[in-house]
C-alpha cells in the first residue's frame, strides 16, 4: 500500500516520548484556545512511528488544565497501560485508525464550528484550492453516536485509501471531523486547513453567497502534485 507521505521523522514531536506528550498538550490547548474545540471537546492522540503505545486525550478533563502527566497510554486494544485517569470515549475510533494505516501516527478529532456549520447547510463548496488540494476528497459519513463501536468502525473504514486518495480528513455529519497525519503537526495543520477552508465558505455566504467555486479539473492544473505532497511539522524534505 502507498501511503500518504510516508513516515519520515518529525524533529519537534518524536524524539522521545515526553517531547511527543507535550506537543500533544500544547496542540490540545492551541485548539482549545483557537475555539476549535470547547474545555471539555474533542480529543487527540499520538504515538511514535511504529510504537503501539498510544497517548490519548483523558476523557471530561478541562483541556485548558491539561497537562503531559494527565494523559494516558492504550495499547492497540484499547487497554489502558498507562495513567490513572479514563481515556477518551472516543479512543476506539482512534484505534481503527491506527490499525488500518500504520502511516498515521496523530489522530485529532473537533466539533470544528466552522466545518460543521458548512456541512450541515450544505456549503462546504470547493472555494479554497490550496486547501482541496492538500486534503483531497474529503470523506463525510453518516451520524453515529460518539463512542460507539459503529463510530469507531465507520471512521476506520472512511480514513482507508491507496496513494494520491488516502483520506486526511474526515466528517462526521452533526458531530465533529477527524484528521490523521504522519505526526501531531500535520493532522493538526489538516485540521486547521478544514477549519480555513469551512470559513471561506461561511464568509462567502455572510457576503452575499458562493459565486465562484473551483472544478475537479482545476484542481488537476500544473502544481497539484507538488501541493499534495508538502509535508508539514519538522520533517525532511526538500523543494523539486
């Protein structure tokens, strides 16, 4: 299978365990404060590349408070193995992440206002080309309740893909959207992409409506490929 961008090492969040916690508290509270999520919202996880050990969000807990010892380690199972405190309701879709793209080593999950203000009007419209062309299709499912085991699967199952078509982002409809990357910063800079191009989408209709969209085949002219392939956070890579 080819992978989005491969699983190359990212400098600021996977030299060690502790530095990998917390970013991932620092990217919980960027969020937090951003209003992407509320105090008790939302919940991300990380691990390092190819561990199976994975840090996940404790459930309830103010994010705003969080800090790297509050968090909790699960194996691929869902067994806590390490912290006190409950991990996330949501870990189980995590998980199938995880198990079904071992290129993913962040998750991140918000009830994204913007992004799900457009959707459930019906105006996530292709207006923000840079941003369509990092994501891709994105993939909206049906309304689950959260922490179910039909959520879990089903956001498993949306996030699979082959190549130039491995889902980044996906919506759960009424309900939030998940992002995965190759670490912390990318699936939070996906997220935040999401979040842009929803509020191009809601500045537009404010203004008066969406009177230029983009086309499938604009998305194809010279440059997509390069725009696809842009890593983010502090990993390798060069300028062809």
């Amino acid at each position: 299978m080819v992978y989005m961008i491969g699983n190359t090492y990212c400098k600021l969040c996977q030299s060690s365990e502790e530095q990998l916690k917390e970013e991932l508290v620092r990217t919980v509270k960027a969020f937090y404060y951003k209003g992407l999520i509320t105090n008790a919202g939302g919940n991300q996880s990380a691990r390092l590349p190819g561990s199976k050990k994975i840090w996940v969000t404790p459930s309830g807990y103010p994010r705003m408070s969080l800090s790297a010892e509050d968090l909790v380690a699960v194996d691929l199972d869902g067994n806590v193995i390490e912290g006190d405190l409950k991990p996330s309701i949501e870990t189980y879709a995590h998980l199938e992440v995880y198990k079904r793209r071992p290129d993913v080593n962040a998750v991140i999950h918000a009830h994204v206002p913007y992004v799900m203000g457009a959707t459930i009007s019906g105006y996530l419209e292709i207006t923000h080309g840079e941003a369509a062309a990092i994501l891709g299709d994105v993939k909206i499912i049906p309304y689950y309740h959260p922490g179910t085991k039909e959520l879990a699967k089903a956001v498993g199952e949306a996030f699979q893909g082959v190549g130039m078509k491995v889902p980044r982002v996906v919506i759960t409809l009424n309900h939030g959207a998940f992002s995965a990357g190759a670490c912390i910063h990318e699936a939070r800079a996906f997220m935040e992409i999401l979040d842009e191009w929803a509020r191009f989408n809601v500045a537009a209709k404010a203004l008066g409506g969406i009177k230029y969209k983009l086309t499938q085949l604009d998305l194809r002219k010279p440059g997509a490929g390069y725009i696809r392939a842009v890593k983010f956070g502090g990993r390798a890579g060069k300028v062809s």
